[in-house]
C-alpha cells in the first residue's frame, strides 16, 4: 500500500519554513532492536520451557492464543518497556513484537487483548507457581553450566536480599510495613555467582506479604535452590552471603547441617560493642592524630541468647572522617564460619552489595513492582514474568565481549540504545526486510552484536 498522509498537522512559527507532520499507512515499530532478543529466548528455551510448566486447562476449540504465545508477548513487552498488561492494547499490531511471538509481523491477527492476559495472569496456582520458579532456575543454572563445561566453578555463591514493593489498593496480603512507612510487599531476591566473578544471576524471586519476617519463605527457597545446585554443579562449594535481618539461628542451623559457607552481616549490641571497643579506642586516637579515616580489624567469639552454641563474628573497627564535621564511629559486624582474616572476611561481605544493583535493575528498568493485581498469586505470577525477562537480558549482556561499547552497560542502556530502534517492516511471499535509519548513531555496535549472535551478514 503506497504512502498516503491519514493526518497532518501543522507547526507554522517554530522554524523558517512551515512544519508540516504527516502519518502515513508503512507498518513501523519503535522496538526494531527487538530481534536481537528472539535469538537469546532461543538459545535459552526460556519461553518455550516457562510455557511448558503451565498446563493448558482451556477447551482446544476455543483457544486462540497458545500458552507460550502469551508468555512470549509478556516477557518481551515487559523486557522493552512494556510492564503493565494494559500496554497489550497499544502493541497487539506492533511488528517486533508480532516477529518475536512467530506470527507474520504484517499479519492480520494481532496478539493477545488486555483481557486475554489478564485471565491468563490470575490463572496462577501455587502448583503452576512452583513449576514456574523451577524451571527459571533450571534454565539459569543449565546456561551457566553450558557456558562453564570446559572449566567448571569451585565456588557458588548465593545472595539474598529482600526489598519493598509498594501497594496502592486492596491487594491480597498487602500489609503496612513500620521500617518501610507504606503499604507493601516484601519479595525476596536471589542471585547466584561463581568463583570470582562480580556478576550476579538472578535466580529466584518470591512475593511476600508486607508484614513477613525476614526469614518468611527463605529456608524454603535455598532448599530447593540448593537442591538445583547439587544437580547442575555437584561439586561446588556454596557459600551464602545476606545481610543482618538474616543472623537467625533456623538459618544459621540448616547452613552448617548442609555444610554451607555463610557471611551474613550482624546488628550491634552491647556485648559486641563491649568486644570491640579497644580497637575502638585505638582507631579514634589514631584518626585524631592523622584526621583522616582509620580502619582496624578484629573478631570475637560469640554466642547469642537463642543459639545453640558459640559462634564466629568479625569487627570492623572504623572511624570516618567527613570535610567540616566532626569524626564518626563506624563500628561493623559479620557472621561467618569463613578461615579467613577479618579484613578477607569484610571484603567477601561487600562483595554482597551489589544485590542492591540488580534490585533496581528488576524494580525500575523492568518494573518487577508492578503487582497491581487484586490476587497474590496473579503478581507473583507477574514477579516471575518480570525476572524471565531479567533472565532474558542478562544472557544477553554475557553475549557483548569486555571492551565493546556496550559492555557492562545496565539493562535501560540496552533497551534505549540498542531494542528502541525505530524499524519500517515489509514483506513479500520470500523475506521480511527490517529497515532502519543510516542515522542510527550505535549502527557498527548493532551490528556486531547481531553477527555475535548468529546473524549473517549481507
């Protein structure tokens, strides 16, 4: 169909020459970049496995839209900027999405309405949901085994960590939360690392009322992640990192009856503060002398009221130095049955704060806390949507080699300047041709990671 102006309007005074905008009838998409994703789900058998472990209980007769069609829709609108089932209605026609979902991206059948979604996302049970969570973990730790097989990993490293997720309505086990002031959820977030590399896989995310203690759900959740573990990588030591709310003793028993290495943040009190108030001393005239930050290190043999027994528990005695303020202890705390020196100890526990990243790559760049459903189990249904698309980038960060342009870069990076690629789409009874602009500033980067990732060139 040739190019024909449906609407114009027109802008007289903001240049020289009149501006006039026209529409015109040429199929266009703004997630062009959206092909490169299609090869990784692939790749991974993401979709396609999610799909699987969600049993189709609908009458054949009346179905239009497969199981893995729907997922595939969710998991790649939600991986380009598309979080809320709403958005279907806007993007049923778009192109890339259509290509992504195996229809013809000229097709007259467009994709699943916001009602079709909806009523799939609230056929979540806690059956489909455990099908569900293994299978995302299956596929991580099959690619990292895949990835690994001529070098397997010694160490294995968990990190857990939970975060607010605020509600605003009648949401099922929606509770006020006194330290977060609002109405919430609290899911928990589970990464995976090997040896010592800094980055971390998201492996499992749980939704958890707003009022749940830390521990709500956790021991459940590294069972089975271990479990998986043991199956994948049978000879890895595991080590769990977390932070304070976690130095309970159920965890702390079932880490040492697994025979699990742990570094897990304490909150001061008195006996601790008592312990390390020495080296207290001797770091405060010491940053008096040189008025700058002193840092000293030293542990303790320690034994809570509600444990079984003594345990491990390292200082870091420090005081801080700010320009035209006064000097600030900056005493710390860590759990461990590690042998290693304090200071190792301290840097393996920081080595855990880089959850604090990955949370806001899932929570603002994929908005995991778009749990606006009335029923608990339709948003962690959606949770987990969100965390296969967070799986779906992450495999394909691994893919830009260290040094490329992208590397290293978070996932909206990705998204603005690699899948937000304005795209013209024809096709004939032989190809679909993907047309995009010369002026394209990343047009060599995209280039590369197409070929990277199986495309031919021209």
């Amino acid at each position: 169909m040739p190019d024909s102006a449906r609407q114009s309007v027109l802008f007289p005074d903001i240049y020289s020459k009149p501006v006039l905008v026209e529409s015109c009838d040429q199929p266009m998409s703004n997630d062009g970049g959206a092909i490169l994703l299609i090869p990784i789900d692939r790749a991974l058998q993401l979709t396609e496995s999610l799909a699987a472990a969600l049993d189709d209980q609908r009458q054949a007769g009346k179905v239009q839209h497969a199981v893995v069609e729907l997922v595939r829709q969710r998991v790649f609108a939600i991986a380009h900027g598309y979080p809320d089932g709403n958005d279907a209605a806007a993007l049923a026609c778009d192109p890339a999405l259509l290509l992504a979902c195996e229809r013809s991206p000229l097709g007259a059948e467009p994709l699943a309405s916001q009602p079709t979604l909806s009523r799939f996302e609230n056929t979540a049970d806690p059956r489909r949901l455990r099908r569900m969570a293994e299978t995302l973990g299956r596929t991580v730790l099959a690619h990292q085994r895949q990835t690994r097989r001529n070098r397997p990993p010694r160490w294995l490293r968990i990190d857990i960590d939970p975060t607010c997720d605020p509600t605003h309505g009648q949401q099922e086990f929606s509770a006020f939360n006194g330290f977060y002031g609002t109405s919430c959820y609290l899911p928990l977030l589970v990464t995976v690392s090997f040896d010592a590399e800094p980055t971390k896989y998201l492996i499992a995310a749980v939704l958890r009322p707003g009022n749940a203690s830390a521990m709500s759900g956790t021991l459940g959740v590294l069972r089975r992640l271990v479990a998986l573990v043991r199956e994948y990588f049978p000879q890895v030591r595991l080590r769990l990192r977390a932070d304070s709310a976690f130095a309970v003793p159920e965890l702390l028993e079932c880490l040492e009856a697994a025979g699990m290495e742990y570094v897990i943040g304490m909150p001061t009190n008195a006996v601790l503060a008592r312990a390390s108030e020495r080296l207290m001393c001797r770091a405060r005239a010491r940053c008096r002398r040189s008025g700058r930050k002193v840092t000293l290190f030293g542990e303790v043999s320690y034994r809570a009221g509600s444990w079984s027994r003594r345990r491990r528990v390292v200082y870091k005695a420090e005081v801080v130095v700010y320009p035209e303020r006064e000097s600030r202890d900056n005493d710390r705390y860590v759990l461990t049955n590690l042998r290693r020196q304090p200071r190792g100890v301290f840097a393996e526990y920081h080595g855990h704060h880089d959850m604090e990243n990955r949370i806001k790559e899932v929570k603002l760049d994929l908005r995991m806390d778009k749990t606006s459903c009335a029923g608990f189990a339709a948003n962690q249904f959606r949770v987990l949507l969100s965390l296969a698309a967070a799986m779906l980038l992450q495999a394909f960060q691994e893919k830009l080699a260290a040094g490329t342009e992208f590397a290293g870069a978070q996932m909206v990076t990705l998204r603005e300047r690699l899948f937000k690629r304005a795209v013209r789409v024809m096709e004939s009874a032989r190809r679909v041709l993907w047309q995009f602009s010369r002026h394209y500033p990343w047009a060599g980067a995209w280039n590369d990671i197409a070929l990277a990732l199986g495309a031919t060139g021209g």
